[in-house]
C-alpha cells in the first residue's frame, strides 16, 4: 500500500515493479475507467507504480441548520474569510458546539495535511525556485497565524489533540458546525453521523484565498516491490481489490456509503452509490479535478505536489 507521495520517490529508487504490462493484459481492470488525476499521482515517468484502491481531495464538510440557525450562508466555493466569519457565528460553546473542527495534532499526516493548503491559497510556498526554505516568508505567517488564531478562537477545545480521527467524532456528534478534511470521510461521517446531523450535513470546495482551488489530491495505490517473488499473484490480488467488481461487492456487503471512493468514473454512475452520495459525490469528482499538484499555490515552485 503506496501514497502518492512515495510512488515518485521509490519508483526512482528501482523498488516497484511498473504496473503497466500487467494492465495492458487485464482488460477487465480497464484502464481507461481510472480518473486520470488519481492515475497521474500514483504513476512516475509515464509508468503506473499504484494501482489506486481510492483518490481523494478535500473540502468543507458544515451543518445546514447551524449555519440557518446563525444566519450565515455557506457558498460551493467559500473563501477562508467566509469560513472564518461563519465558525464565528455558528459557535455555540454553552451548548458544546464550535463553529469549526481543524486538524491540530501535529504531524504531517495530521495537522500538516490541512494547513499546507491554507498555506498554498494564501500564496505561501515550502521553497522559493532556487530551493531556499519559504516557512518564514510574510504569506506562510500570515497562513499559519490565521488557522491557529481560528481554532483558538473557534475551534474544537484542545484542538492539538484531534487528528482527522478526532474531527471526524466531532462532526458525527454534533460537537462541531463544521470541519475541514479529506474528501474520502464524507461516507464515514454520514454512516456515523447522529439522526440530527445526517439529515443536515452538507459540503462545499475547499476554501481558498488567493488561488482559485486550494483541496489536496491523494490516493493510496496497490503496487508491487521489485523484491517480490510473486509478482503474477500479486497483480492477480491488486487487480480484484481495485476492481469495478470490487467495489460493487463492498457496496453491497459494507454499504455504499463505505466503498472507495474517488478511483474509477464507473463507480459514480452506480445507481445506488448516486442515491448514497447525492451530497457529495459530485463535489467529490469536482475538487479532484481542480487540484493541480503541478501548480499548488500563487508562485512557482521548484517540487510538485501539493503537499
């Protein structure tokens, strides 16, 4: 099991057999069903490294009647302004509820994971074109200030302890008006959510500031070590777990709210994955194909990704 952050780096490095002999004999796999930014980031040199099990972005997860309740609207695109003028309103800590819910446990598989996208919109970089560190420019402080300061203010109580794991509680107890997260959790959060908050959960983009899209774009793949002394066996496993059929089955015996989403097109014309995702199925599709990985914030930059 491979992100997209290692795919480049270890395919580099000889330790991953290309996937692309093994597809081209599979029609079944079909390829060409595979949405093509998922494909792209799981993939190095025009070869394939990860066969994706799911893809990914991000965006906002809010509650319709909290936001009705504080008279605030909630667009499909929102700036982080907005959202911040929102969390303000909809925050209700006499009854356990904050207006937002953000990743504060350090890590860069945690908290890192969302700032370094308030980060990029609000035009800060990791390195500038000649690979001298950005951390301290004016609009990476600016960026950090603004996600602390909002979830001082705002946030869940004890922020630094939640994780996406915590939020994702947060959200289907009703303890949070809104989260920012990975596009993936939205099943979760509705199969677990309370009565109340299921019937009221809705979504929007990923807010931004000065980029016209600021989601994240990840998928974790099924690859093949170099190492491996059965290859053909574990194509054979990798090509039924990221299969159409696949994902039916985990429809059909998990739920659809729980199948992998994000990987292949045929799985958003699944009538009954349309009816289980009528809320953020398309939202879903639309911040995968906005996230650009080649041009993540305001000013060029040396690396590709964006995070």
């Amino acid at each position: 099991m491979i992100g997209s952050y290692e795919v480049p780096i270890w395919a580099k490095k000889g330790w991953l057999v290309p996937l692309d002999d093994y597809v081209a004999k599979d029609a079944a796999w079909d390829s060409a069903d595979v949405l093509q930014p998922i494909k792209d980031i799981v993939s190095a040199d025009g070869k394939l490294y990860g066969a994706p099990f799911y893809g990914s972005s991000s965006f906002l997860f809010y509650r319709k009647d909290l936001a009705a309740k504080a008279g605030v609207t909630i667009p499909e695109k929102p700036t982080w302004d907005q959202v911040a003028a929102a969390a303000a309103k909809m925050d209700d800590k006499s009854n356990g509820v904050s207006g937002i819910c953000l990743r504060g446990l350090p890590g860069w598989g945690q908290n890192l994971a969302s700032l370094t996208t308030v980060i990029n919109t609000f035009g800060g970089r990791w390195f500038d074109e000649s690979w001298q560190p950005q951390l301290t420019s004016a609009e990476t402080i600016k960026a950090v200030k603004f996600y602390v300061d909002l979830l001082r203010a705002h946030g869940q109580p004890d922020a630094a302890k939640d994780g996406w794991e915590g939020c994702l509680q947060q959200i289907t107890q009703g303890k949070t008006a809104m989260w920012y997260d990975d596009t993936v959790f939205a099943g979760s959060a509705l199969d677990q959510a309370t009565p109340e908050v299921k019937e009221n959960l809705a979504f929007a983009l990923a807010p931004v500031d000065k980029t016209d899209a600021s989601g994240w774009l990840w998928s974790w793949g099924l690859g093949i070590t170099e190492s491996s002394k059965n290859k053909d066996a574990a194509w054979k496993f990798i090509s039924w777990a990221t299969s159409k059929d696949y994902i039916k089955l985990a429809g059909e015996k998990a739920g659809w709210d729980a199948i992998p989403p994000g990987s292949r097109t045929s799985t958003y014309s699944i009538p009954e994955y349309q009816k289980a995702a009528s809320s953020y199925a398309a939202l879903t599709l639309k911040s995968i194909d906005a996230a650009d990985p080649n041009k993540p914030t305001v000013q060029p930059v040396p690396y590709t990704g964006v995070q």
